[in-house]
C-alpha cells in the first residue's frame, strides 16, 4: 500500500513540475529569441554606421582635395576587419573613386553608382550607403558590405536554449522528487525508526517532526514513547560503565605502581648522569674563570713590559733614523713586541677583560665587508659561501672584535681544510626557546642572531671538541698556532652576553654556531679608526703610570711629540700638581693605580677643578674600574697597552682636536709659554706652522675619514671648523656669512663642489673658496670663480699655504 501511494504520489508530482517547467521556457526562448534578434540587426547596423562615419571623416579632405591615394590607403585599414567583405568610397557626382575587397568577387559585386542612403540585408549580407558631406555640402559616398550572420545566431541561440531547456527539466524532476519525499518521508521514517529501535536496541533514535498535521502528531508520540523507554535503559547502562570503570581505574593503578617499580633504577641513573654532567660543565665554568683570572693579572704586568719594550723601540728607531742596519734590527724586535701584544690581547679576550664598544650593528653588512680580506686570507682553493638571510636582526657587538672573530674562525677552517674546500658563512635569525637554554648554563631564551661558520674540513672527535675552547689547546703542529683563536673567541662571545657552540664529527668537518642577542636598535656605524699623520703640538699633559719604565718610555714619546710633559706616580701626587693651578690640557693616566685615589675618582675631581681638562686612560687590563658589563663607560676614552707612538698621537690629537672644536680655546700666542726643552722638541718633530690668525672654515668633505683628517689637521691650524658630507647639507647652514673660507671637494654627491662654491660666492662676497681634488689642480677658470686649489694628497704645510695665500 505505501510502495503505490509512494509511486502516485511522485507521478503526480513530476508530470506537474514538468509540464509547467517546460510550458515556462518555452514562452520565454520565444520572447527572447526575438528580442536577440532585434539587438543583434541593431548592433551590426550602429557597427558599420560607426565605421562609416570613421571613413567619412577620413576621407573628407582627400575627396576635397581630389587626393585618392589617401582614399585607398583609408580602406585599406579595413583590412583590420575582417567581417567587412567590400568597400567603396564615391564620388559627389557618384562615381568610384577607390574600392576595397577581400577577393575579386567582392570588388566586382560593389555597385558602380551609389544608392540611397541606408542599409539592407540580403543573402546573409548587410549593406550600407552613407553620405559624405560638411554641412548641406556632399561630397561624397560611403559604401560597405559586411557577413550578416543571422542564421548561425539563431542556430546558436536554439542550441544554448535546448540545453537550458534539458537542464531546467532535469532540477525540475528533483524538485518534484524532492516535493513527494516531503510527504511520504515521515511516514516512512517512523518505519525505519521502529526497525532501528528493534534491530539495534538503539533508544536514542528521534523522528524528525516537519509538519502539525495529523503525521507530525504521530511522531510526537512516538518520540515520547522512545523517549521513556530510552531513559530507563541508560540508566541501566550508565550504572554499569560505572563499574567498569572502577575496576579500569583499579587495574591501571596497579599496571603504573608496577612501572614505577621497574624504572626507577633507570631514573636513579638517568637523574645521576644529569647531575654529573651540570658538575663537569660547572667544574669547566670554574676553571676558565680562574685561567681567566690568572691570564686578566699576568696580561696586565706583561703589557706593561711590552709597553716599556715597544715604546723604547720606537724612539730608538727615531734616534738610529740614518743606521739602516740598526733600523733592521729594531723592525725585528717590533715585530715580536707586536706580536706579544697581539698574544696579550687574547689572552684578555678569552678571560673577558677586553674593554668593548659596542654599538647596534648588522653583521651582514660586517659580512660582506670582509669577502676581500677572507678570500685573502684563505687562498684560491677555499670556495666561500655567504648566506645572509631578509630581515636580518641588529646586536649589539663591537664591530671590530666580530671582525676578529670571523676572521680566526675562518683561519681555523682553513687549516682544517689543508687539501681544500669550501667554506659557507651564514647568518640569519633565531629563537631560543626553553627547552634549549634548560641545558646551558647562563643562557637566557629569547631572540638571537645567529652566525654559523662551517668547513667541509677533517672534523674533530668529542674529546677534543669539549677542550677546543681552552687557552694555548691546540691539535696543530709545533709553530702552527697558538691555540687561543677559539677561546679568543668564547671569550668575546660570553663578554657580549651570547652563545657559541661547536658541531663537528671526524670526517664530516665543523660548525661553530655564534648566537648574539637580538638588539631593538637602530644600525649604528662604528666609529672610523683614527688615521691621517701622527702629529703632536704644544699642549700640557700630565702623565700619571705608577711604573717607572711606562713613564719614562710615554714621558719621551710625548716630549718628542711637542707637548709639555708633567709627570706623576700616583693619583694623589697627580691630583696635587692640579691642585696647584698649572694650567693642564689633558690628564694621560693608568687605570690600575696604586694608593687610595683611583683613576675615575682622579679623572672626576680634575674635571671639577679644570673644566677644561680632557682626560684619556690607558690600561693592559681594565678590571672594572672603567669597563662594567665588558664595556667602557660612555664618554670614556682609552688606549689599550702596548701602544704605539703614532697612535699615541694620533688619539691625543684627536682628543683635543675634538675640545677644541667643542670649546675654542684662546689664540696660541695668548697660551702659557712652554719650557725651552719642551719648545725645542716640538720644533724638531712638529710640521705644523703656527697659524696667523683663527678663521671659520666650512669643510665639505663626502669622504669621512677624510674629512676627520681635514678637520683634525684645520683644529692643529688653531681655526674653527664645520664639517658637512654634501653641498645640500653646506647650504643648510644657519649663518653662511659667519664663515672665512669654504674648503670643499669637487666631486660630491649630488651637487658638486664648483656648483656649491657659485652659490655660496653669490650669497657670501668675501667668502674665501679652496678647491680640493684628487685629480689633481683645479684652474680657478674652469669654476668660474676667483678660486685656490689644494690638490689631493697634500700635507699640514700646503694647507697652511693654501690658507695664507692672497
């Protein structure tokens, strides 16, 4: 009975949906069947109007002109399309002046007098004629034949409306399936609802109620039948899960107390084997800082000896200037004290005692910088790599030091690598998280940079690579290293609050990973190294060196330099002679001094009585007086023993240079008279002529250790100098006018130095203006300007000339 009501119920359903389905699409495939056919006559026919008008247009004044060669050159652009079959243009008296055809046929058919205006279809083919005129005036005609495709249309338009037509019907019999399921469905699931409760004891099972009617009241009552019945069984049901999982729960604690009775000999050891190793890695903490203690103390009382051995070289090489083969042997004995102090300064750099300057830095700029010196170094048969990765992170790291770093380590692959190979460098960025930092001592999780230097060398079994990082442990030959490259190297990377960590298998090669912490600062350019002539001057300084050799040796450097020389053993008898108003410039002074008055507390009591005074420390081993945290104390200035006589006076120089452009200090013939022996010795060994008069000078210099030699050599002159990199920043110069002489480079970015000049020239009358180049003279013609020119390379005497020329 339901198998026939189910059957009549969806004939019925389907014959109605399809019938008045298809009665729809008929009706409307009619009406737009005949509206496509309207839109497509227009469409053809505004298509060649449009054309013809274009042609018109064209055409006019060659028709005006009697010119058809342009007529025919205007048709033949028809060609472009190719549902144009021919064309023509006439005539005002109607007579073909040019003809356009896609084959003889087509040309021969164009009729031989125009016809009235208007278009036509024929034969599947539409034709136009339009007038050519200005105004009332005619000049001429427009013909053209184009494909009327009307047929293929309608066959097209029939096809997509029959398959419109197979589809709609195709829904239209899932609607109509879909509408006789809606009424014999609850039915139907009330019937398989009942065999699911039977087949399967399945109480959970709820027909779905869709209507009020008499139907939807059935299943309302069926589904509070099963609804009570269901209730009752899962209580049954529920209490029994209850009893098995009190018998789980008591069986799975007796499975976990027997596991716990088998591992736990296995944890005992494995939590001994930890313990063991915190031990070891504490015990080798422990004695890298006593081997750094130890090496911080004999660093100091050996650079002090170096200071005294290298000092006296120097001077003695200036004494022996005309005795080659003294000359020969003390260039030999410099080496070695150079080379003693290079071992000093790793053995500070392994204990951390190194004073750092640290400043925000990318180390893939630091990277690519050093390609030509680590191609040098490591020869034609290592292949580098470098891999920098986007977006690289800043550290804060002493930009010289890193470089050191690199360098070693890249040393170091080298001689791993003895027959070749290839050496990769990368950086990129890092997270070390928890889990990482939980088995290294010191290390706190955060983000890093990470730098990993590789090698395809010989590698290194455990037991050397858990010594690798000790001073003076090398597996090189006799004379082949020294052994404090990689602790050089720990050191440097533990003072800067990093990581590094050795990877190495025998035969598979080596990779030493440096994490640095990730610094939020902006890049930062360190500052340049201090170059340009090793000049004195006639400045005061008070040399303070509790050892009698340093002093002796710097006390002699600096007399030879030109200063005036005052010297003391301590900080108290240094304080004294401040105390006692001899006018000072600089306080040169030990940072380790004997007595109660250290260094710092000298340093900030002698700026409370001389303002004035600059102070520069030097030290082989800094302990903590002036460095915190492995790093100086901003605004201090420091030369790190053993130190040579031209840097000695390059940093003293620079030091006062820079007060003296703070702070101009009085005319020199208005400063303290020095001693005649002082005097002497600055004659003998200073080039520098005593300026005639102080003057503003405007530096414009691109090149910037150029334009701090400029500068230092301009504050020797005793003149006032602003430096700039570019003409736009020169312009920008609040009071131009204030200014003597501009000195500028002629090769600037941007705009040049002539341009500059000319500008400045118009604005400045009386400025002065010196052309720099290192090309050599610049004619005061070719700048157009009553100019001097100072070429490159030139010494303090040719400035001091180029400035007092008339």
């Amino acid at each position: 009975m339901i198998k026939a009501i189910k059957q009549s119920i969806l004939r019925k359903f389907t014959l109605a949906v399809l019938a008045t389905t298809l009665s729809a699409l008929l009706l409307s495939s009619a009406i737009l069947l005949l509206y496509d056919i309207r839109s497509f006559e227009s469409s053809w026919v505004g298509d060649l109007t449009a054309q013809s008008n274009i042609l018109a247009q064209a055409s006019l004044a060659a028709l005006e002109f009697n010119d058809p060669k342009v007529v025919r050159e205007n048709l033949d652009q028809l060609s472009a399309r190719p549902a144009v079959i021919a064309a023509a243009i006439y005539d005002a008296n109607g007579h073909v002046v040019a003809v356009y055809g896609i084959s003889d046929a087509a040309r021969n058919a164009i009729p031989r007098a125009p016809l009235s205006p208007g278009h036509r279809f024929a034969n599947g083919q539409i034709t136009l004629f339009k007038p050519i005129q200005r105004g009332r005036e005619k000049f001429g005609t427009v013909y053209l034949q184009a494909e009327y495709p009307l047929a293929q249309r309608i066959r097209s338009y029939a096809m997509i409306m029959l398959a419109v037509m197979a589809i709609s019907l195709f829904f239209a019999a899932i609607v109509a399936s879909w509408l006789q399921k809606a009424i014999t469905r609850p039915i139907l699931a009330l019937t398989d609802a009942a065999n699911d409760v039977v087949r399967r004891r399945d109480f959970s099972v709820r027909v779905e109620k869709s209507t009020d009617d008499e139907t939807g009241m059935l299943v309302d009552a069926f589904n509070s039948m099963l609804n009570e019945v269901g209730s009752r069984a899962t209580d049954l049901e529920q209490a029994n899960l209850a009893l098995q999982r009190e018998m789980q729960e008591r069986i799975g604690a007796e499975e976990a107390l027997r596991q716990f009775n088998s591992t736990l000999e296995q944890r005992i050891a494995a939590r001994t084997a930890e313990l063991g190793k915190a031990h070891e890695e504490l015990r080798q903490a422990q004695k890298l800082e006593a081997i750094g203690q130890l090496t911080g103390g004999v660093a100091h009382d050996f650079n002090n000896v170096l200071q005294v051995i290298s000092g006296n070289l120097q001077l003695l090489q200036l004494d022996l200037a005309d005795r080659p083969d003294a000359q020969q042997r003390l260039q030999s004995a410099a080496f070695a004290a150079d080379r003693g102090a290079k071992l000093s300064s790793q053995l500070l750099a392994f204990a951390r005692r190194q004073p750092l300057r640290p400043v925000a830095t990318n180390l893939g700029r630091i990277l690519r910088g050093m390609d030509d010196l680590l191609r040098r170094a490591l020869g034609e048969s290592i292949l580098i790599e470098t891999v920098v990765a986007g977006g690289l992170w800043t550290t804060l790291v002493d930009q010289n030091q890193i470089e050191n770093v690199i360098l070693n380590l890249a040393i170091n692959a080298r001689d791993a690598m003895k027959g070749g190979g290839k050496l990769t460098l990368e950086l990129g960025n890092a997270t070390l998280d928890d889990d990482y930092v939980a088995s290294e001592r010191d290390l706190p999780a955060g983000q890093y940079v990470m730098l990993a230097i590789s090698d395809t060398g010989v590698g290194m079994p455990p037991e050397v690579a858990a010594r690798a990082f000790e001073p003076f442990f090398t597996t090189k030959g006799e004379g082949e290293g020294t052994g404090l490259g990689l602790s050089m190297a720990h050191g440097f990377v533990k003072q800067s609050n990093g990581h590094i960590k050795i990877y190495s298998e025998v035969g598979s090669g080596t990779t030493v990973r440096i994490y640095l912490p990730r610094c939020h600062q902006p890049e930062v350019d360190a500052a340049p190294l201090l170059k340009g002539p090793a000049v004195g001057g006639s400045e005061t300084i008070l040399v303070v060196e509790d050892d009698p050799g340093v002093q002796t040796t710097a006390v002699d450097m600096l007399a030879g330099l030109g200063y005036r020389v005052l010297k003391a053993g301590d900080g108290q008898s240094a304080l004294a002679i401040i105390e006692g108003g001899t006018p000072i410039d600089l306080l040169f002074t030990d940072v380790v001094m004997p007595g109660p008055l250290r260094s710092p507390e000298l340093a900030r009591r002698a700026k409370q009585l001389l303002p004035n005074i600059q102070v520069l420390f030097t030290s082989g081993y800094t302990q903590n007086a002036i460095v915190h945290g492995g790093r100086l104390d901003p605004g201090v200035e420091l030369i790190s023993k053993p130190y040579r006589r031209d840097d000695l006076a390059r940093k003293i120089r620079h030091i006062l240079s820079n007060a003296q452009a703070a702070a101009p200090r009085a005319l020199p013939e208005q400063a303290a008279p020095a001693d005649a022996s002082t005097t002497a010795a600055a004659a003998a060994t200073s080039s520098a002529p005593p300026a005639a008069s102080v003057r503003r000078i405007l530096v414009v210099e691109d090149n910037e250790d150029a334009r701090a030699m400029l500068c230092d050599l301009l504050h020797l002159l005793g003149h006032e100098v602003c430096a700039v990199g570019s003409a736009e920043e020169a312009l920008a110069q609040p009071d131009l006018a204030a200014f003597d002489v501009l000195l500028t480079d002629v090769s600037l970015p941007g705009l040049s130095g002539i341009e500059l000049a000319r500008r400045l020239a118009a604005r400045c009358p009386t400025l002065r203006i010196v052309f720099s180049s290192g090309y050599g003279n610049v004619a005061p013609e070719e700048a157009g300007l009553d100019a001097a020119s100072l070429p490159k390379p030139f010494d303090l005497e040719d400035l001091q000339a180029v400035l007092d020329a008339r």
